[in-house]
C-alpha cells in the first residue's frame, strides 16, 4: 500500500510537501517522488530501498518552488509522472493496485497508444492510470471513466496547472483526507501527517467522491458513494498509531483488539508484550484487560530499520527482521511471555527472527496472540501479500490435506474440526507454547464499523467482498 500527500498553499509549499509525504514512509519502501508547480513542474524521484525519505529529498525539496504540490510514498511504481495531455501537463500520483492491469494495458496499445518502458520491462500503473483519465472529455469524466475500467484500487492525487483533483477509490479501500491550516489545505492518505504540521482535519472523503483544491478553497466535483468497503488491515497493522480513518483511531482499535484477546484467553503468564512496532498498541490492550504488566523482551533498532512486512523480496525482510529487533535477556529468561503480533503472514520472520531470540534468551514459554484472524487470501488491492503460497495458513492446509485446496471454508470458521488442526500446525511451525488467534467477529467489534463497511478479503476471500471499484 502507498501514501500519498499533497498541499496547496499562499506561499511555497515545499517544505510542507517534503515533512508531510515524509510522514508516509511506514506505508511503502520502494520509491518516493514530489511534485511543486511553480513557474514550471519540479519533479523529484528516488529509490528508497535502502534509505530514508528524509536522506533522499533532504536537499531536492529547498530547490522546489511553488504553491502546489503532490507527493508519494509508492510500494511499487515510481512516481509521480509528469503527462502531457489534452488537458494540458498534469502530474499524477496513486496508492492501490489495479488488478486487470495486463489486459487494460493490452487494451490501450491496441487503441494506439504507447507507454514507456519500465526496467522490469512492466507497465508503470500510474502511467496506465493517466493513459485512462485521458479518454475522458475532462480530467473529472476521465476520472470517472478509469474507474469504469479497472478492477482492484485506485485512489489519486493529479497536480494540474489550476490545482489539485483528488479521487478516493470507488469502495473507499485506501483512505483520503483534507486538512487546513489558514488558508493552506492539504490532503493525505494519512492523518499523522498533519498533526507536526498544524493541519486540522475538515474532511474525510467518501468512496468514489472527487475534489478540487486550488487557493480558493475545496470544491466537491463528483459525490461520494454509499457503498465502503475500507481495509480493515490499516487498523491492524499497515495504518500509523496515530492516524485514524473514518475518524477511528488506529491505536485505539488496536488497544481494541488486544482487550478481546485477553478477554477469551486463559493462559497464564508472566507478562505481555508486543512484536515491535505494529504488536505494541495490541499488547499494551492486552495487558490493560488482563492485569498483567507490559513489557519489552524486544526492542525495535528504529533509526537503522524499517518494516520488515513490506519490501518485496524474501531477502530483504528477514535481513530487516534479523537485524532491527534486538532482545533483552534480564527480561526474557524465566517467564512465560503473552506475545501479541498484528497478524501472521508468512510466519518465517516470527519464527525464525522473533520467537528464536526469546528461546535463545531463556524464555520459559511463549503464547502467540494475533491481533486479527488466519490470512487466507493475498490482497487484490495492494502490495500486501502477493501469493497464496506465501501465507502460513495455506502452507498448514496443503500440509494436512495433502495438496493445495480451494475450498477452505471449514478453516474459516473456529468453530469446525479442520481450524483447532490448521492452527495446531502454525503453532508447531512458529515453535511457540500456544497460538491463539484473534476472532474475526471480535476484529470487526474492535474496529467499530459494520461489517459491511469493511473489506475483509485477505481473511474471508470473496465471501464479503462487493465486486469492482
């Protein structure tokens, strides 16, 4: 999932710009890009794969002069991308993942157009996106004709000579919000970004819903849908502590979903902790509802490292999960650990680089809470997870029936004689004294929305998912 942020302002906006997508770097590890219209468009893009934001554009934005600017943190594609239309030069920045990219992009070379070619030897999606805007007979038709199109998510920032458009995808997967400050405005996939800024919150759009900012103020260019379907992964683990999204706190859901897991568990324990940082705000729930005292058997070595989750090769995450989380043996040795995580994924960076070090340190037990239910499903919608086969869950069900299955409907539900087995084996794979998941049912309580205002598909697959974009 990316992260993208942009500013219009009185004056120059470059530094807002530059702290404000900086704000954004837990959400992507591959490029980071600004834009500022000024006298002319100012573009920067790095890779970030092994640096900071901060280290990158340090320097590049104080070169940047102008009143309006798009920036992104990308998981994927860089960007933005600077387009000459029809509607004159635009940039354009986007967070999500379109789905039928392959054959839209077929589809467009067979119109006649052309795009440029990627290392990868792949499609930039964002330049696929501005390729489909442009089919429209204004940017908002353009818009609105995209999203007619593709399959999966797309919500968009276009910089254009007049101002800022800003598009939330169709089912709301990935969020947008706008702030003010004076006569500044600033919109972002992340509410964090706003608060170091002295931005206040005035807007949170709806699904579907496209706006314009300019100097003049915010105007509303196509309504919002009734129909949302957010993902509820922000909350658990891919969200900031302190955003929130449809005006839900982040840390509060998790705080959330650690009180139900204390409140169906029985085990006993000395203490509680959490899997630095995305397991932290679940432990810290956990132990308010149980009683027990939180405490930090690991710690996170933030300046060095980043996510370990997010980048894209299995090399990268367990050099990142080897080196970032260091352990403290006088707290480890001799007790029995409750330890929260936010989810489990592939299960190889919790085994292999967390529950070893509290082994290697002396831990008497150690009690896995995952904050949400067994992954069964990669994302259609971002770069979360890209494969069935990577997910620890589907690994137990091909180990207990013997091949690969597509109807996991009896692992879904806790209650059936296939789930305590599947989850038996994750246990045994993890090398922990118990495993116990959180409840699908108590993850949505936690959050707070309906159901039906969630998209859920990494856990229950098509069963809640609402169709297209």
């Amino acid at each position: 999932m990316s992260g993208i942020f942009g500013v219009v302002s009185r004056s120059n906006c470059a530094s807002t710009l530059f702290y404000g997508t900086d704000y954004h770097s837990h959400m992507g590890t591959e490029h980071g890009g600004m834009t500022v219209l000024g006298q002319r468009f100012y573009r920067s893009i790095h890779d970030i794969s092994q640096s900071q934001f901060k280290s990158k554009f340090a320097d590049d934005y104080k070169q940047m002069k102008g009143n309006m600017g798009i920036g992104v943190i990308s998981d994927r594609d860089p960007q933005p991308l600077i387009v000459g239309s029809k509607f004159g030069t635009f940039a354009i920045v986007t967070a999500g993942l379109i789905e039928n990219m392959e054959p839209l992009s077929a589809e467009l070379l067979q119109e006649g157009q052309t795009f440029g070619e990627m290392s990868s030897g792949g499609v930039n999606s964002v330049e696929l996106v501005a390729k489909l805007i442009n089919t429209g007979k204004d940017i908002v038709d353009g818009i609105e004709k995209m999203y007619d199109r593709i399959r999966g998510s797309a919500s968009l920032l276009l910089l254009s000579e007049e101002g800022i458009y800003a598009a939330r995808d169709r089912l709301g997967r990935s969020p947008l919000v706008v702030a003010e400050k004076g006569e500044d405005f600033a919109i972002a996939t992340e509410t964090c970004s706003f608060l170091n800024l002295d931005f206040k919150i005035i807007k949170y759009l709806e699904p579907g819903e496209i706006i314009f900012l300019d100097p003049d103020g915010l105007k509303q260019k196509m309504a919002g849908k009734s129909t949302s379907q957010i993902c509820a992964f922000l909350w658990i683990y891919a969200g900031y502590p302190a955003s929130s999204y449809e005006g839900i706190s982040v840390e509060v859901v998790r705080e959330n979903c650690g009180r139900f897991l204390a409140k169906n568990d029985n085990v006993q324990a000395d203490l509680v902790a959490g899997v630095p940082d995305s397991g932290v705000g679940h432990a810290i729930g956990y132990a308010m509802e149980s009683g027990l005292p939180y405490r930090r058997p690991l710690t996170k070595y933030t300046p060095g490292y980043g996510r370990s989750y997010t980048p894209p090769s299995q090399e990268i995450r367990d050099l990142v999960a080897t080196m970032k989380l260091i352990p403290i043996k006088e707290i480890i040795c001799g007790n029995r650990i409750i330890l929260c995580e936010d989810s489990i994924v592939r299960g190889t960076q919790l085994k292999n680089y967390t529950v070893k070090k509290l082994w290697e340190n002396g831990a008497k037990e150690v009690h896995i809470r995952p904050a949400c239910p067994p992954l069964m499903f990669p994302c259609k919608f971002a770069l979360s997870t890209r494969s069935t086969s990577e997910l620890a869950a589907r690994r137990a069900i091909r180990s207990i029936e013997g091949k690969d299955n597509e109807d996991v409907a009896e692992y879904l539900d806790p209650h059936s004689g296939k789930y305590p087995k599947m989850v038996e084996w994750i246990r045994r794979e993890l090398g922990a004294t118990t495993l116990r998941y959180q409840t699908i049912e108590d993850m949505i309580r936690a959050i707070g929305l309906p159901r039906e205002k969630l998209c859920l598909h990494c856990w229950v697959g098509e069963k809640d998912n609402l169709g297209p974009t």
